[in-house]
C-alpha cells in the first residue's frame, strides 16, 4: 500500500496531487490547511496517534481568552521505581552519617569520607522528590513555546520560537539508552536555522503523542 498522508489540523487525507515534494508544501483542501510536507513524514503514525486518548498522566488545557494559547502538562508518579529508590536511598544515606548521629560521636576522617555518599543521597532525594510532585509542562502562547521540568516553580526551563513553517520531527538525541544502547529519541522543532530539542527521558508513548499533539498545534 503506498504512504498515506493526513493533514495534521483536521486528520483528513491529502492526496499525492495536492503533494509538491520539491517545495515541501503540502495542502489540505479539506480545511485550507497549507503546510511542510517534510513535517507530515517526520511524525510517524500522528494521525492515528491523536485519534486514540492520550496516555495516562497527560493533561492538556486551552485559554479560553487566547485562542493560540494551549498548556500540555505531563505527570506521571512510577510507584514500581519508587519502591526500589526509597530504601535504596536509605540503605545509602544512613551507612556514614546515620551510625554517628545514632552514637551522638563525630569523626572527622569518616566525614569527609562520606561526603560522596552525602552528595549521592541529595541527588537521589532530589529524584524522589520529582517523581512524586514534578511533571513536565509545554505551552504554546502565539509563536512562542515554553519547555519546564520541575516542581512548583523550581526546575528547568527553555524557551524556543515557532511559526506555521516550523519543522517538527522525532529524531536520535545524545542521551543513550544505556551502555552500548543506541540513543534515544527526542522530539525536534527545527525554526529557520534554530533547533530546539527536548524529551530524551520520555516514556515512547508519551514523546510520540506530544509530538504529534504539537505538529497539529504548530499549524493552527
């Protein structure tokens, strides 16, 4: 069966005719939708992928009084890793210091000695801390997009800029997969000559639905 192709605003299919492969335009007679040919390539399946429910933890809400405006939000709490990093982490943090605050003695050599177990243990507080209460947030405010990763407002947070021709694509990142793994997957907006990348550590599913979620949205 030959590739198929659907507008990415109304899901319907854009015949081969309505196809200019050498200017990368493609048009949706359907809705009037013009847009990069490349882009409707480089999201496999996003037709169907919308047309299924979201996977679980996602959570998408529209401004009323900004018609562009849309805010995806992402959390997830993965009681199973859960189970394994809390008494890990107490296993860890309590073998240096824990022994000298139970005996009420402090011991200057072992100190310093645990001072790598004491970062270890501030890291991995830190990772429970984000799988209980953080989440990823992605909104989208008129050609300009925000990526934040953290809890409340603590945490990590880009900026990047898009417009109707802005490229969206699923691509190798520099995050391996583990030793020796091939490299995982991060979704890419491509603006002119600026690349934005974000989603290396998201679950499959999750990265494949907001990257087809934001190539409808990149065209509205």
């Amino acid at each position: 069966m030959p590739n198929q192709f659907h507008c990415p605003s109304c899901s319907c299919l854009i015949p081969m005719e309505d196809i200019n492969v050498s200017t990368d335009i493609a048009l949706c007679r359907k809705c009037g939708v013009m847009g990069s040919f490349v882009t409707l390539c480089n999201v496999p399946n996003a037709t169907a992928i919308l047309r299924q429910p979201p996977p679980k933890g996602i959570k998408i809400e529209h401004d009323m009084m900004r018609g562009n405006s849309v805010t995806l939000s992402y959390r997830r709490i993965p009681f199973g890793l859960l189970a394994f990093m809390i008494p890990f982490t107490a296993v860890w943090s309590g073998g240096i210091y824990g022994t000298q605050f139970s005996k009420g003695e402090f011991d200057l050599g072992s100190s310093l000695f645990g001072i790598p177990f004491l970062l270890g243990t501030i890291f991995l507080v830190s990772s429970i801390l984000f799988v209980l209460f953080g989440k990823w947030t992605i909104h989208l405010d008129c050609g300009e997009g925000t990526v934040f990763v953290g809890i409340g407002v603590m945490g990590w947070k880009r900026k990047f800029t898009y417009n109707r021709h802005s490229v969206l694509a699923i691509k190798k990142g520099n995050l391996s997969s583990g030793e020796d793994g091939p490299p995982k997957n991060n979704i890419t907006i491509t603006t002119g000559n600026t690349e934005f990348s974000f989603g290396d550590t998201l679950k499959d599913d999750v990265k494949n639905y907001i990257a087809a979620f934001l190539m409808r949205e990149l065209r509205r």
